[in-house]
C-alpha cells in the first residue's frame, strides 16, 4: 500500500485535485476494502449485541475521528492552506481528541448511563459523516 503521503499525490495525478471525484466506479475500486471491513464490524457488532445480550452485556461500535500517528504524519505534509481546508471540511472544525471526546464517550457507554444502548454505530467525528450511515 503506498504511504498516505504518496497515495494522495497519485489520486491527484489521476484525478486531478480534491475536491474533484473520479468516477463512482473509481470510488469503489479505491474504497472497496475499507468499506468491506467497516460493514462487517458493524454486522459483528449487531450480532454480538443480540447474542450477549441475554447476559445484560452491550455492544457498540465507535467511529472516532482522532488523529493517529499515521494521520498525524500524513497531515504534517500539506500545506497550511490544505490543513486548514481539511479541518474546516469538519463542521466542529477541529479533530477529536482521544481523551476528552472519544474517550468521554466510551466511559458514559460502560458506565450506567449507558446501561441500555447496544447494537449502535456511534459517529464521534465532529459531524465529519454529514449523514447518518
């Protein structure tokens, strides 16, 4: 796989800037793995969540938008003008943070606050989805 760096140079070679799209052939072809195993976790989850429930256990999955060290790294290679747009295409207009956000989120779920929400999808992304998926 070619480094994020790198992957985005060639996708603009070919397509031309963002936010041009290529094709929704194109798309798919590009997003296909990723897609694959993002349904399935939340297929995983749903079905664990009707299994384990019976034993008062939930199950949820989370989305997060948190800067990783491979995001990181990636970001740290656009131009100010380019970091800037990605964030502002958030509509919180900032990236989570692993702690405060995701991390808040996670506690509330394993604590009794969220004693009866299972079999979810939960997008912790600032409104980056724009839809709910």
């Amino acid at each position: 796989m070619k480094q994020p760096s790198k992957f985005l140079e060639w996708f603009e070679e070919q397509y031309g800037p963002r936010p041009s799209c290529p094709s929704v052939d194109e798309q798919v072809q590009i997003n296909r793995a990723y897609n694959i195993a993002k349904e399935g976790i939340r297929g995983l989850t749903k079905t664990a969540a009707i299994g384990w429930g019976k034993y008062g256990i939930t199950v949820n999955n989370i989305c997060p938008l948190s800067p990783s060290e491979a995001y990181q790294t990636w970001f740290d290679t656009l131009s100010e003008d380019r970091q800037r747009a990605h964030l502002e295409g958030i509509p919180l207009r900032r990236m989570g943070d692993a702690e405060k956000d995701i991390g808040a989120l996670v506690v509330f779920l394993a604590g009794p606050g969220g004693g009866y929400i299972t079999s979810r999808t939960l997008h912790i992304d600032g409104g980056n989805c724009g839809y709910d998926r």
